[in-house]
C-alpha cells in the first residue's frame, strides 16, 4: 500500500528576556542548581504572578513577521498536571485565547522548490523545571532554574509531509527568530526546541491517522532521525494489520529509536481553566503597529535585496543570509572591499566559513573581521596580491598578525606586475623547456589549456607566487602560440 505522511510540529521558543515571565527571577542560563526560582516561580502561598510586558512584545513581533492574526484580547490560563520538576501542580499557559492566531511561512527545499506552511497559533506560557537523571543513584534530581522561565509555543498546521520538510520548515522558524531579536535559539541550552507529531495514513485519504508525539528533539539532526524512525514504526505496525496508539514518545538517539513515554493526553485531560491570578490582557492596534515598526528587515526580503543590489545567485543569497550576524558581516565586508560583493560572498562561504567550522567560531567570533577581510579582498582587486598569496594573507590576519597592508609590506606578498620581468622570466622558462613547448604546439587546443599550468608553475617558483597570473598567462598564450 502507499503511504502518506502527515507532520506537524510544536516548536518550543525561549523568549530572550532578563527575567522570567510572571516573576522577577533571572533565566540567565548556567546558574547553580535552583538559585534561579523564587517563590512566584514555586506557587508559594500568597504569591501572585506578574506578566513581562517584554514577553508581549517579543510573541507580537513574531506574529507580524509571519502575518498572523494578533489578539488584541487574550487571556491566561491553567494548565493542570503533576510531575516533580512542576512544583505549582500546574503551568500557566493559554488555550482558547492566545496571543497569536493563524499564519503562514515560506519553506524553501532542497530541490529548489517553495511551500507554505500554516501556523495554526503561538501561545506564551512558562517553562517547567528540569528532572536530572544523571550522578543520582536511582534517584532523581530537580532543577527548578528553568520553571517559570518565557516560552512561545509554535504549533505548524498539519502540512508537512516527510522528514525533510520538517527540518526546513524548523531551521526557518529558528532563523526567523533569532532575525527578530526574540531568542537565541541556542539548542544546545535549552532555547530552541521541538515536539513532532507524526501520523501515517493511505495515500488519497482525508483522515488523518492516529498520531504519536515525539518529545524535547533538541536538534535538526534528531528531528530527522526521530521522524525517519517513527515513519518506519507506524507502517510496520499498519502493515501487521495491527493500530497505532496515540502516544507520547521519546528519541534516543543513541540507539536511532523511540521508545513510549505515557498515553498522549487531551485537552480536557489538562482541565484548563482561566487563571485567576492574571488578568485578561488588552492590545490596541495602535500597540501593534508601534511594535510593528521596530520589526527588521526579515530573511526573504533581505534574500530577495542581495540578488538584486548585489547581484548574486539565490544560492548566494540563501546562504549569506541563513542568520542576520551573518548578511552583516557581508554587507560590512562589501562596504569595506569597495563593492566586490561576488568576492566577498565567496571568501565569506569558502575560506572563512571553513575557518570558522574548523574552530567551531560563530560569525560573531571570527578573528577577521569584516573590515580586514573587505580590506584584503580590494588588495586582490587591485592587483597588489594574487589569489593564492591572499589564503596565505588570510590566514596570517586569522592568526592576529595584523591587516592586509601590514601583512603585504612586512612579509613582502606585493605581486609582481612588472611585464618587463615577467616576460624576461617568460622566455627563460620557454628556452629552458623544449620538449614542453613541443609538446604544446602539437597538441590540440583543448589540450593546451592543461599543458599551460606547467609554464605557468616554473614563473611562480620563480617568483615566490608573486607573479600576476593574469599577464603571466596572457604572455606565455602569446609567445608559445607565435611559433
């Protein structure tokens, strides 16, 4: 039989705020053990919980950027269950009014190919604490740092189809987000992370199927792997002729398999019910529209304006705008080289990206800056240095050893442009090398372009890798095709 999958996704975002939602505690990340939760994070007696209006207006501009209904009335509500690392009993959450209703978002596959992804709400809630399994002897230990800190959950229409489109549809979400200035995004702390529901059903059909939710995949790599698996598992369970049963499960990715957690709850499972403790929160639309002029220039513009002003491939584009450090750093660079964007984009992607990967650096990290790689790149354009003496330069400024100039005049890299030279050395690497400019003059021409890079490798060790290759090869074409 002929499968179809269906995908949605819960993406968990933490809000980039100094304090948490409904109390004044600190969700700076690293802290001791439960130093970072007060008694409004507890649910003490006699406590009462406070919103962040920063968190508002992190969740709104998140809502504009993706043309989402914003409420101009939403309220809070209580989430009820029991577990250890949720000292309240409860979490404060939003159900039937959240703050941001329906969207869309854009995916670009690797195929070249766009979908729109609906996004049915984003929702704030608070964080739980955390349950730690490791160096307590068939024990448990509880951080409580993390309870109450600022989540917006985002929850995908059921549009996705394949694993594929999972990842995609994640890694625009998590460039969105850190673009907006909203989140970090920083899976490996806990900022950035997913819930996938999966469900199978025959091809052609309208229903949808019985639905297993994997749980906290904290990389795009296991959502991958996680979807891939649980793909397999329902279809070996539909093709046994048995059903699957709705779930909540967990990816190991030790062992590239879920396993099951507990029977997935529903809504009234939670008995949710409008917090008492919190009032109704009003916008205006002139709130919103004041919120909406401090949004940034969004990935897809930003994308669209480097293919035109710059005049770049969509690949291009694509890649220097994956993050908003990133098209800075680009723009920065250009600015600096005296407009060399095609160069620019291709010394970012290939040297320092590698340099970068190498050391595990962000762009923010990088040792060159934009400025001195700008600098270094007009020197290239100029003709001071070739292309092979600007990796040894780069890696010199890498190394701290200074910009560009400084690097060219201490080391002595100034190429040489002198043609009385170079074709002084020219016609001694052609008179000391008969049989290679026999070989040349008898081959045919597609031949000689290979045969070439021989003559041109003698004037290069002859000139320390300073001769510019341009005329270089431009005077060896002339003299060994004149005879």
């Amino acid at each position: 039989m002929q499968w179809e999958t269906v995908i949605g996704l819960e993406i968990h975002v933490q809000l980039s705020t100094r304090s948490k939602i409904f109390s004044a505690a600190a969700t700076a990340y690293g802290a001791e053990a439960n130093r970072q939760a007060c008694a409004v994070d507890l649910g003490l007696p006699g406590v009462l919980p406070v919103i962040n209006a920063g968190v508002i207006k992190k969740a709104v501009k998140f809502g504009l950027a993706v043309n989402a209904e914003i409420a101009e009335h939403f309220v809070f509500a209580r989430k009820n269950y029991f577990y250890p690392d949720l000292p309240k009993g409860y979490q404060i959450s939003q159900l039937e009014l959240p703050i941001v209703g329906y969207g869309q978002i854009a995916i670009r596959l690797d195929d070249g190919s766009n979908r729109i992804i609906g996004i049915t709400r984003a929702h704030l809630e608070e964080d739980a604490g955390k349950s730690l399994h490791e160096d307590f002897h068939n024990m448990t230990g509880i951080d409580l740092n993390r309870a109450g800190t600022p989540l917006l959950e985002i929850v995908s229409e059921p549009d996705l189809r394949n694993a594929q489109e999972a990842v995609a549809y994640m890694k625009k979400i998590h460039t969105l987000v850190r673009y907006l200035g909203i989140s970090d995004g920083n899976m490996q702390e806990g900022s950035f992370r997913c819930d996938a529901n999966i469900s199978i059903r025959a091809k052609g059909d309208t229903k949808l199927g019985t639905r297993a939710e994997i749980k906290n995949l904290n990389s795009f790599r296991f959502v991958e792997q996680a979807i891939l698996h649980e793909i397999d598992r329902q279809i070996d369970i539909l093709e046994s002729g048995n059903k699957v049963v709705q779930e909540t499960r967990l990816y190991d990715p030790d062992k590239n398999e879920t396993r099951a957690m507990r029977s997935k709850e529903e809504a009234n499972d939670y008995r949710y019910f409008p917090d008492p403790d919190l009032l109704p929160v009003e916008l205006s639309r002139d709130d919103i529209e004041s919120i909406r002029t401090e949004l940034p220039e969004l990935p897809d513009a930003k994308r669209q304006r480097f293919i035109k002003a710059f005049n770049l491939s969509e690949y291009d584009s694509s890649n220097l705008t994956i993050s908003r450090e990133l098209a800075d750093y680009f723009e920065a660079t250009v600015q600096a080289s005296g407009g060399e964007a095609k160069l620019s984009a291709n010394w970012i992607m290939g040297d320092l990206s590698a340099a970068l990967n190498k050391e595990n650096k962000d762009i923010t990290k990088s040792p060159v800056t934009a400025n001195a790689l700008g600098g270094m790149i007009k020197r290239i354009k100029d003709n001071t240095i070739s292309g092979k003496i600007a990796k040894q330069i780069f890696e010199d400024m890498w190394n701290g050893e200074g910009d560009a100039d400084t690097i060219i005049e201490v080391r002595g890299l100034k190429q040489v442009s002198d043609s009385g030279l170079i074709e002084k050395l020219v016609d001694e690497v052609i008179a000391a090398n008969p049989d290679q400019v026999e070989q040349f003059r008898s081959s045919p021409g597609e031949k000689q372009g290979k045969l070439i890079g021989f003559f041109v490798g003698q004037i290069m060790k002859k000139t320390q890798g300073k001769a510019n290759p341009q005329q270089v090869n431009a005077l060896l074409n002339k003299k060994l095709t004149a005879g």
